[in-house]
C-alpha cells in the first residue's frame, strides 16, 4: 500500500498538512508531496478538499508467512536476583484474558529463580510454566536471553508474547523480534483481541502528544508487546492452582557481553514513588520554589512528591521524581497533579492511579481528561488552601 | 576506533495536540530538532574519538530535510554524515528502520555503534537492540557511564530499576545511552561554518543492497491501523466557585468517600 497526491487536482491549499501526526507531507512547488515519514496511517485522505489523495492498495503480498501453527499467549515473566517483578502478575492478569478469549493457554517462561518462583506463577493464571532453571539466567545478559526466548519461541509457536518494558524487557525483546522476524510494540497501555480477524490489538500512546495509536502485527507472528509496571491490573491470586511446570535445561549459551557486578542503589533516603499511597506532583507551572509548597502538601498527606518531564528537565526536583513514560510508572490511592497540563507521556505514568486530583488554570488542560476530580484555579492560591484544609481534616 | 552513532530528526513535539471532535492533529509550527538522547550519543562519540583517535559518523535515515540534522552533528564536529534516503522506506516500523540501518552501517564499517536509548517521538527504544541483532554483534542498552574503552574491549555501567550494571563487551559494540552519560557540547562558530560547506554522503536502497521485502511498509510486521485521542474519564466531577470553595467542595467529597 501507498498513499500518493494527485499533483492535478493539489490546489496547494495546505489542509492536509496539519492532520499529519508523521510531519510527512511538505510543499514542493506549491503541491503536497508525501514523503519518507509517512506511516499510511491514512488520516490524510479525508482531510483533501479536493480528493487529491489517495491509497494505492496492492494485491496481498505472497510473502505473508503461513499463520496457522501459532496458538496461545506467552508470558516473560521477569525476575531479577531470582525474585519475580510484580509486572510478571501483571502480565498474567492481562495474558490470562486474552488467552480465555481466544480460547487458547496461557503459558509463561521463567528463566532462572527457582520452583517457587515458578508454582507462584501458576497461581497467577499461567496454565504451563517452562521453567529454564539455569542459575547463570539469574543475572540478565541479552544475548543468553534472546537466545533462548527465542529458541522457545519457535519451538512452542505462541501467538501472542508478552513482557514488562523494563529496563530488561525493552533490552532484548527487540532481538527476540529482529530474529524472529515479526512485530514488536512497545509500551502498550491496553490489549485486546480483534473479534473478527483474532489479531491482537495494540494500544500505545504515539507522538509525542495527546495521541493513542492502534499498532497490528497482521501477517507475523508471534504478536509481540511490552506493557509497562503498573499500567495492567494483577488477576486473582488463586493458591493452590493446579498447573503443569516443565523444567529445561538450556545448555551453555555463549555471549559476547559479561555483567561483571551488579550495584543496588536504592538507598534509604531515595524517593520510591512506586510505592507511595499517595504522590502530590507538580509541572512546569509550579516554578522551582513553587516545590516547596508541594513538599508541605505531601508531608500533610504522608505523601511523596512526583513531577512531570519538565520540571526535572530545568533541574528543579531530581529524576527519581519523574513520573511518566521516560520515568516511572505508577499507581498510587492519590495523585494530585498541580501544574500540569498532562501530556500524554506524563498521562500514561499515572493514569491508572485510584484517584487523581487535578488543579491547573486552564479548564481545557487534557489533565482533567483522566482527573476523577478537577479544580481550575491558580495553583499558588489553591495549594496552600488545600495545606490548609487537610490539616484541619486531619486535625494537625 | 571507527564510530558510527544513529541519529533522528524528531519535531520538537512536546506541543503537539489532537483535536478529539476531528481526530486531526494541532500542529503550530513545531520546529525539528536532533532527538535529545542522540546529542549524548553523539557527544560520547566524540570523547571516545578524542581518546582514542579514529573518527565518527553521524548517520540517519530519513527525507532530504533530515540533512538539516546531520549540518548539526558536523558543526559538533563529527567527521562525516551520511543520509540515508529513499521513498521505498515509506512506512517503515522499527524493524525495518533498524534493518536499513544496519545495513548503511555495514557499508560504513564500525567498532563502536551509539544511539540515544529512544527517540521522543516514537518512544519505542527498539532501534538501537535490533541494529545490534542484524549486525549480529552484542549490545548494552542503557548505558549510563563508559568506564573503560581499548582495541576490541569496553566497559561500561547499564542503568537498571534498582541502580546500575556493570557490563563488559567485546568490540564491535552497540550502544545506547541515557542523559546521565555526559553534557553534550554546544558547536563552535568554526563548526557551524565548516558544516555548511561540508558533503553529506548520500545512500539509497541500493547502495545498502536490501530487497524490496524487507523494505519500508512491506518490510514492517507492524501496522499502524488508527490514531485517536485519549478519552475522556466519564464519572470526573470538576468544581465551581472560587479556589475556596472548591477546595471545600473537594475536601467533603473525600470524606464522603473515606479518604480523609
């Protein structure tokens, strides 16, 4: 497929330009021209007053691979010094419905950790667990990972593949994917089942802005995605579940690349906002000594302080602050947004917070898109109001 | 040491918005910029070029204006840029963006291949690993420090969750890097001069020799099917009056749910 301009009927008008979420169309001798950054998103078609754009479709590629073979969803979980990541139950939750809905298993592979690690997995959903009980796996190195993800792979033929974009998830699940030949989207923020072509729908925020986009993976397989920490709710805790555990032994896999030492930094005066109840954050509006007042705020909540890109960005408040797509994802009971007008990378690390307070001096911000209670107001006034009040609630 | 670091000309998007009613997108004049994590990637391509000796290319795959990216990476004072272009790279995903990239850098030849850890338009950070996969070479994602680099061997810090890696590699290497690796520099009036005049090295389709099933949309497992704005959450309850009585108003809502 192309999309093409009709350079007869192109009055040069321009209205075409700004539907283009891939900046692809530029102006060449007053017509449009659609260039190398297009992505057929087809938005532009009818966009043209003039009909001047349309869609070249070719006749379905020979090339399409033979899709029948790929069943199931599979399940990476994570471990790191031989502990699951919470994203790993996460996964399950998520995996464990798209499997029920298309009727198929859900298995999950578990390199290193141990039999533990692998029976709590089935009580998290996974009907089968391949068990790679290796303890060199205990420490992540991509190529043995992207070895043997990839061996099971295309042993087992699952259709659908998931794991945690975490540092070690968004490392080699891109090998995987290159060797693999198939389609791999990052950072999904919902997953669903096509009803009528089975295809795995892939929600992810694209762009830069305020924009969602639906990624396929029609004609490979398997359909792989990430999702990040704390975006997919955790399924039922079921202890006892009944479930099939298959140990592997993998062999010796070489690599190129040694993790010569491991260094945990997270001390005790370092922020966790992953686990915070409560995170009072703040955006570009607050202004560098506007960070203080956020910080009484939170002391008043036993809360923690979060921030937006921006703020860190100018220096203000310290990266482990961040929240969003570039920093942290997280979940808490409260989250109250100040000065932020919600971009959706920032949207994307909070959204699916318990409550979300939003105070911003622009009614139309897209924060109180996803806030469960607004106030638009100016936050210098607000803020302290709101110091005020939850103290005389709390009776402080 | 021959170096090689990938770059991307992204739209300096912060603001780009969407309009939910039209589903068209608000785009006022947003200008292009090399993606920010690509200036640390190029910037430790030019310290490891100063210690060891060597050269750095900056390379990118994109339309003819990307060109406007690789005058800045020569005004920093890389020694060559290459643009590799070609309309048949029309719709490609990571897969194929990161197959033709691998293929230039093969023509290229290099020791040490850097990328910033993501572009801030796409946000995929997928580029960079499968680069390394089609190249068949290791790599380092995340890589926050270079503690030590010599003929065929590297060092280095990968940032994790919980702190940081140490990782050593054989050459030839990818990497990618994140923020904290270094403070890119700004260019000198002499750079700036010299990158209007240089040459920009120009690659197509057939100078990477890759087929056309392997290229741009046919090339690419992934499709984008739609684009849309993010909804709208149904049971939010903004408030009225002045910031007093909202504040009231927002504290008796949460005792009302028992959350104060």
């Amino acid at each position: 497929m192309s999309i093409v301009v009709n350079r007869d009927k192109c009055t040069g008008c321009e209205e075409c330009r700004n539907t283009c979420p891939y900046d692809a169309i530029v102006m060449a001798d007053g017509k449009a021209f659609i260039n190398e950054y297009c992505q057929l998103c087809s938005i532009c078609l009818s966009a043209c007053p003039e009909g001047a754009i349309r869609e070249i479709k070719e006749e379905s590629e020979s090339s399409a691979k033979d899709l029948s073979g790929y069943a199931g969803v599979l399940v990476f979980a994570e471990q790191r010094g031989g502990k699951l990541a919470s994203v790993a139950f996460e996964l399950l939750g998520a995996g464990r419905k798209l499997a029920d809905n298309l009727n198929e298993g859900l298995s999950a592979i578990l390199l290193g950790a141990d039999a533990s690690a692998a029976n709590e997995l089935i009580e998290w959903g996974a009907d089968i667990v391949y068990h790679y009980d290796e303890p060199s796996f205990n420490k992540f190195n991509d190529e043995p990972y992207a070895s043997a993800l990839s061996a099971h792979i295309e042993e087992k033929m699952p259709a659908i593949v998931l794991a945690g974009a975490t540092p070690i998830g968004r490392s080699f699940l891109p090998r995987v994917a290159a060797r693999l030949r198939t389609g791999l989207t990052a950072d999904c923020t919902s997953l669903e089942i096509d009803n009528e072509t089975k295809n795995l729908l892939q929600v992810r925020p694209a762009f830069g802005g305020n924009i969602m986009a639906t990624i396929l993976t029609p004609n490979h397989r398997p359909q792989m995605a990430t999702v990040r920490p704390r975006v997919m709710k955790r399924g039922e805790h079921q202890p006892g579940r009944k479930g099939e555990i298959v140990n592997i032994k993998s062999g010796n896999i070489s690599s190129r690349t040694k993790v010569i030492d491991t260094v945990n930094e997270e001390s005790a005066l370092s922020v966790n906002i992953h686990e915070a109840e409560i995170i009072v954050s703040g955006g570009r509006g607050v202004g560098k000594e506007g960070f203080k007042m956020l910080e009484e705020l939170a002391s008043v909540l036993d809360g923690v302080v979060g921030a937006s890109r921006a703020p860190v960005d100018e220096g203000w408040i310290s990266y482990s602050h961040q929240v969003g797509q570039t920093g942290k994802t997280v979940c808490p009971k409260i989250y109250i947004a100040c000065g932020i007008s919600g971009a959706v990378q920032h949207l994307v690390g909070m959204q699916s917070s318990d409550i979300i307070i939003a105070v911003n001096k622009n009614p139309e911000a897209p924060i109180f898109n996803v806030a469960t209670y607004g106030i638009v107001g100016n936050l210098f006034e607000v803020v302290p109001l709101l110091i005020k009040k939850f103290k005389e609630a709390k009776g402080i | 040491m021959k170096i090689v670091v990938c770059i991307k000309q992204v739209p300096d998007s912060a603001d780009v918005k969407i309009n939910p009613e039209t589903n068209t997108l608000i785009r006022e004049g947003v200008p292009s910029i090399i993606n920010p994590f690509d200036m640390h990637a190029i910037e430790a391509g030019l310290q490891i070029r100063d210690k060891t000796g060597g050269d750095v290319a900056a390379l990118t795959m994109g339309p003819p204006q990307a060109e406007g990216a690789l005058r800045e990476a020569l005004s920093l004072g890389v020694n060559e840029a290459v643009l590799l272009s070609d309309r048949a790279f029309a719709g490609a995903d990571t897969w194929a963006t990161a197959y033709a990239l691998a293929g230039a850098v093969k023509k290229l030849g290099a020791d040490i291949i850097l990328c910033g850890k993501q572009a801030i338009d796409g946000d995929t950070a997928q580029v960079g690993p499968e680069i390394a996969e089609f190249l068949d070479i290791p790599h380092v994602a995340y890589v926050r420090k270079i503690e030590e680099v010599k003929e065929g061997y590297i060092r280095v810090q990968r940032l994790m969750d919980e702190g940081y890696d140490i990782v050593e590699s054989s050459l030839p290497v990818l990497l990618t890097v994140v923020k904290e690796l270094n403070v890119p520099r700004m260019p000198s009036l002499k750079g700036k001069m010299a990158a209007k005049k240089a040459e920009i090295k120009k690659m197509n389709r057939d100078d990477i020799g890759i087929g056309e099933a392997d290229l741009g949309l046919k090339g690419s497992p992934t499709q984008v099917k739609n684009i849309f704005a993010p909804e709208i959450k149904a049971d939010r309850k903004m408030f009225e009056g002045s910031a007093e009585e909202q504040v009231k108003a927002l504290v008796a809502e949460m005792r009302n749910i028992k959350c104060l």
